[in-house]
C-alpha cells in the first residue's frame, strides 16, 4: 500500500499538475463551458418540441398551427449554431488572460479571424432538382456550429499566441497617458490584430489553391475524423474513464483536465445528436457529454452515489453513516466531493479501486446497451449534469423509459463492485471506534486494544 502512494503521489500527481496547469488545455476547458448555458437554453426548447406525450404533437398544431415545431426550435438554432463563434471567443480571452493581456481584443480578434477562414457559401438542392446549387454570400450556420468547432479552437489559439507576441515585442501604437483606458487597448490591438488578420487571409489563399479548398475541410480530414474515431470508440471512451478517475484518484479534477481534451470532440458528437432527432432520424453516436455525465457519473465521477447509500444503510462505522447521510443530498446532484474527499477516496489505496473499475465496468454494459438498440442513445440534448438520477436518463434520451433502466442497471452494478471494498473500509473504521489500534498504516490491519 505504501508503494502504490509512493507512486501516486511522486509519479502521477506531478505529470498530472503538469497538465492540469497547462495554459492552452486550460484556456480549451474554460471556453467551452462559456457555450455550455446557451446550449442548455436551446436544449430545454427541444425538449418542448418532442415531448413524449401520446397527442402532443396533434394538441400543439391545432392550437398553434402546423409550423408550430419550427417555430418552437427557432431557439435551438440560435444556440446550437454558434458554438464554434463562442468557443473562437471563449478560448482566445481566456488564453489572453494567461499571458495577461488584451482579453477582450484577443476573443474578438479570433472570431474576425474564424469567420476569414470560412467561406461564406451554402449548397442545396431545389425542390424538383437533381443537382445541388453553391449559393455564395451566405454563412453556413453548419461551421458555425459543431462542424466549425475544431476550427475555432485551432484559430483560437493560433491568434492569441500572435496577438500575445507582437504585444508582448512592444510593436503596438503607443497612446498618450491622457486617452481614455477603453480607447488605448483599442489602438494597442490595432497592428497585432492587423497581423492576424493578413496571415489568416493569406493562409486561406493558399488553402483554396488546394484539393482541400478550405481549412474547415483540412481540419476536418486531418484532425476532426482521428479525433471523432478516437473519442468514438469504446477503447477511447474507457481511456478517457479510466484517466479522469486516476487523476481524481490523486485529489485532481479528472473531469476538468480530461475534458479539455474530449470535450470538443463529445460536444460535437452531441450535436450531430441533436441533428439527427430534431431531423426525426437515428442518432448516430453514442459517446458524448450526456453519456458520461448522465449515465455513469451516478453520483459523480466513480459513479458514488451506490456507495453513498451504502453507507448510509449498511455502515456499522458511526462517522461512515454520518458521512453518507451528509453526502445524499449533494449526491442527488452528483456532487461527490464529500465523499472523495471526506471518507476519503482520495489517496485510499482500498476506495480508489472500486472507484476506478465502477465507470469502466458501466461504460462497457452502457456501450453494449446502446449498440444493441436494447437503449436509446443520448438524444442530442444538453441535460446539466446536476440532473438527479432518473430523470437525467429519461430526458438525455429524448424521453425514453430505457434511459432510466441502464441508469438503473449501473447502479446495481456500481454497488455491486463497491460493497466489498466499502465493507472493508468500513469494518476498519468500526474496529477504530471501538477502541481497535491499527498495526501500520501501510497494511491497512488492526488488531483489539
């Protein structure tokens, strides 16, 4: 036991602060949670349009007409749809607050500087042809969205780190001390954002001389499909499980470091979700925010509340049932850090192994679930992770009844791999209480007083 500490806490815990202290995962992380009120907003009107009532649907187009649904979702389309323009901003003032400088020119610098990467043209089909028509002058609200998404964030980045160089190289126009504070920054932003300004154009020049034609289709092949495969697959989906619970394991917010990393490519595969229902057709991929969120952080990551209740109803330790019954409420909310932190989980050699082996057991039999059609796959809709058990599995499947039964389902299974090891925490702790001396710490043993 003193070994594996050892090697949690001299080998894991620095490579992980590493990366959780790495400015442009960070600066990921941060602005794409800057999309996320907006998409709960929409999310909730989807909800609206597709309630699972026997007549609903007949109810609201005698009352409010047949273009009800479409004007219902006008919302959606007005969240949904700006995620990349959000997340261009989003990313660049948070990486500009890092080398302390302009964030406010630097996110609206990335987003002229996103919009100059794509180009401004639609294609459709009229009713009766054949062919599809390339309508120039109009901007495709698809890039601007989670198709763009990957863009964004690269444009992002690249702006800011130009914006912050030439700044921080002094080649800006110098104000005099008398100009107001608001007109100054404009002036000092103006050559660097010049600068990026022409290196994107020019960029997008040189792509359009290309088979690729635009930087949206370069991405796409060369990063958007790797990545999509990788956060689409089973084995990625149990690494990225796998990874956020050891770092929680070490008392670092696995969720946070992780996810600025799969976010994006989950926050894009939840939209194409949310496409294919609001379209009425089947929704294509499994893993996505709501997957993990929803169906096996029960409780929060480690997928805890099994192990909440357990130490509520089958503890004999008094500060174990002391503790769960602090913990239910916050848990009902997957809230879990009384429980990482107070039973503690964190740095416990016999709690982190159920911890970790919980979501990567329900990840499996959830995949499996919704592979086979025996549940329904996470609908597109952006239910908060807060949502308490059961009605987050019915709403994050477009209100499906199997959405509560797999939720069920892994916290049978969470109990089932916790109990053991909660049992022997527990009798530990009982055998303290009534006045047990431990022989050494690292054995985990003790004998009667």
């Amino acid at each position: 036991m003193g070994k594996f500490n050892s090697v949690l806490e001299n080998k894991v815990m620095p490579t992980a602060a590493r990366i959780a202290g790495q400015r442009h995962l960070q600066a990921l992380r941060d602005g794409l949670i800057l999309s996320m009120p907006l998409i709960i907003i929409g999310s909730v009107f989807l909800i609206l349009g597709f309630l699972p009532i026997p007549g609903y649907a007949d109810f609201m187009a005698r009352t409010f007409g047949e273009a009800w649904l479409t004007k219902l979702t006008y919302p959606v389309g007005a969240t949904f749809d700006i995620m990349a323009i959000i997340a261009a901003f989003g990313i660049a003032y948070r990486l500009a607050e890092k080398y302390s400088v302009d964030a406010l020119s630097a996110g609206a610098i990335s987003v002229a500087a996103f919009l100059l990467a794509t180009p401004y043209e639609i294609s459709f089909t009229p009713e009766g042809a054949t062919e599809a028509i390339l309508v120039g002058g109009a901007i495709p609200s698809a890039l601007m969205g989670s198709k763009g998404l990957f863009v964004a964030m690269l444009i992002a980045i690249l702006s800011t780190e130009i914006y912050r160089w030439i700044i921080q190289k002094n080649i800006v126009f110098k104000m005099p001390d008398g100009v107001p504070p608001a007109v100054s920054k404009s002036f000092v932003a103006l050559i660097p954002g010049f600068i990026v300004i022409a290196l994107i154009w020019i960029l997008r020049l040189i792509v359009e001389q290309t088979d690729f034609e635009s930087l949206h289709n370069i991405v796409g092949v060369l990063l958007g499909k790797p990545l999509g495969v990788l956060g689409g697959s089973l084995i990625g989906s149990l690494v990225a499980a796998f990874l956020i619970h050891l770092l929680w394991s070490t008392g670092l917010h696995g969720a946070t470091i992780v996810g600025g990393v799969m976010s994006p490519i989950w926050l894009s595969a939840m939209d194409q979700n949310r496409i294919a229902f609001q379209a009425g057709e089947e929704v294509p991929n499994i893993f996505t925010t709501q997957f993990f969120d929803i169906f096996i952080h029960l409780g929060g990551s480690g997928a805890t509340f099994a192990l909440v209740l357990s130490m509520v109803f089958l503890a004999k330790s008094q500060q174990m049932k002391q503790l769960g019954r602090l913990a239910v409420g916050p848990g009902i909310f997957n809230i879990n850090e009384p429980i990482t932190f107070g039973m503690p989980v964190v740095m416990n050699p016999i709690m982190i192994v159920p911890f970790i082996l919980t979501p990567l057991a329900t990840v499996i039999v959830t995949y499996i679930a919704m592979r086979t059609g025996l549940v329904a796959k996470p609908a597109g809709i952006a239910v908060p992770w807060t949502m308490p058990p059961f009605i987050g599995g019915y709403l994050a499947t477009g209100g499906k009844i199997s959405g509560i039964v797999i939720q069920l389902v892994n916290f049978v299974i969470a109990f089932s791999i916790y109990y053991p090891f909660f049992r022997m925490w527990d009798k530990q702790k009982f055998a303290e209480e009534q006045g047990a001396v431990p022989i050494s710490g690292e054995e985990n043993k003790v004998i009667n007083a």
